[in-house]
C-alpha cells in the first residue's frame, strides 16, 4: 500500500473512531455506567455504498462488536453527510465520514 493511501486509510480510520467517541450519551452516570448490559446493546454503523471501502471497513468493525457480544447492523449511506445526519438524529451510533465533512459539521 502507497504512503499516501495508507494516510487516507488512517485519516478515515481516526475521524471514524473521533466521531463515535464524541457522541456520548449525556444521561450517563458519572462514570459513563448507564445500567445497559453488552447483551442489550445494538450499535448501528453508518457506512458509504455497499461496493466501497467504507462498508468493507465497518462490516470488520461489525465483526469485532459482534465477537465481543454486541449485536451490530452495517447500514448502507450516501456516504459522509448522510453518516452524520444519522448520528445527528440518534438512527445509527457509529459512523464512518471524512475529515472535510466531520469540520463542516
């Protein structure tokens, strides 16, 4: 892999990890406890179209949860606008966007 790409893939990597972490649910207990067991938990990951890598990325992610007992659903976007608004609106908890469109948000 190119340098170049490898930095794209991280940056996309990063800002994906970024915007999950900042959207926290502010009901939540001091220490981020609020009563909900792994078991009931269902994290829906916004992607791009089902033949980009986006998909392919969160599809991995999916795995991951889903390995660790959380239940997960891929959801298939127009990509990075249409991520946010679904993180906006509480309809996916996850998402992965592009550096440009996460700062105009």
């Amino acid at each position: 892999m190119r340098k170049t790409s490898m930095m794209k893939f991280l940056g996309v990597i990063t800002t994906a990890l970024l915007v999950s972490a900042c959207n926290g649910d502010e009901d939540a207990g001091e220490n981020g406890d609020d009563g909900e067991d792994v078991e009931d938990l269902f994290v829906t990951i916004a992607a791009g179209g089902t033949e980009g890598v986006y998909y392919q990325i969160a599809g991995a992610m999916s795995n991951i949860y889903e390995d660790e007992g959380i239940d997960t659903s891929v959801q298939a976007t127009g990509a990075s606008v249409e991520n946010i608004n679904l993180l906006q609106s509480d309809q996916a908890e996850l998402a992965i966007v592009m550096a440009d469109a996460t700062e105009q948000a």
